[in-house]
C-alpha cells in the first residue's frame, strides 16, 4: 500500500510540475427537463496538460434527511437532480497555450426526487436515467486568469473563469 501511495504521489507531482495546470469555476445550463428544480447548476473543472475533466450538477435535493427507500406516504415531488461528468482532449491553438479548444464525452444523469413527510421530512431519489454527453469548450487566458464557454448534448451552456497555476 505504501509504494502505491508513493507512486500515485510522485505520478500526480510529474504531472503537475511539467505541466500547465488549471482549475475552473462555472455555471452550467441543462437542455434536460429539471421540472421545478433549477436547469441552472454549477461547473467545477480541472485540467492537467492536455487531459480535462468537469462536472456539473443542478444540485437539486428534497426537503429533509436523505433515505434509500419509500414508504406509502412517498410522493413526486415534481423535482429532478440533474448532472453531467465530462473528460477531454485540450487542443492548443496557438503555440503559447493562451488559447484552447476541449472536445469532450461523458456520462449524464437525471434522477426524480421523492418526499414523505410522515415522522420527520425525508427524501429520495428514483431510477437514474443514464445519457451521453458530447461537449465543447474554449478556453482564452490573459495572463494566468482564463475565460471559457462552451455547449453540449445535455449542457444548453458552459461558462466560468479559470485559473492557471503554471
């Protein structure tokens, strides 16, 4: 376990000195239906060199304590949890790595959620619709602080601030 640890450590220290890391902060606007829950959510993203990978969620919870199960009383609360997990190619276009374009794939989900007021308020999230995800982004940086925008299959729009560390 020890030399596993050691060689992840010295991988992800490799990875981060040789190379332009950034990490990012957005919002995300979703095509799928969130019903009465936000179709806007936050994005956090990271990028090592040319590998990219992003998340974002609507966040969207019920009332009260999570459970994993129902009971009669369980009903629709008209709410739905929405997110999206991507990873990326960045393609530099210009030889100083100011400018980038990321195409992306990932995994989407949607899942309803369920409230039962009975005792105390408690929730619960149905089946998980799964969907695929095609994405772009582009990324422009002024000095160490970046801009992006982008759009997908799932996500209506992508935007947020960056920030390179190298």
């Amino acid at each position: 376990m020890k030399k596993l640890l050691s060689m992840f450590s010295m991988l992800v220290f490799t990875l981060t000195v040789f190379s332009q890391t950034d990490l990012s902060l957005g919002v995300t606007g979703f095509f799928l239906d969130t019903k009465l829950s936000s179709k806007v959510g936050l994005n956090m993203g990271v990028s090592i060199n040319h590998f990219y990978c992003d998340l974002s969620s609507n966040m969207a919870s019920g009332k009260g304590e999570e459970l994993d199960f129902s009971s009669s009383s369980t009903y629709n609360a008209n709410k739905m949890s929405v997110g999206v997990i991507n990873v990326g190619y960045n393609i530099f276009i210009l030889p100083s790595k100011i400018w980038s374009v990321t195409p992306m794939i990932g995994y989407g989900y949607a899942r309803e959620i369920y409230e039962d007021p009975i005792g105390w308020d408690t929730y619960f999230y149905g089946d998980t619709k799964s969907y695929i995800n095609f994405a772009v982004i582009t990324k422009v940086y002024v000095n160490n602080i970046g801009i992006f925008a982008g759009t997908g299959v799932i996500e209506r729009f992508k935007f947020g601030l960056s920030y390179k560390f190298n």
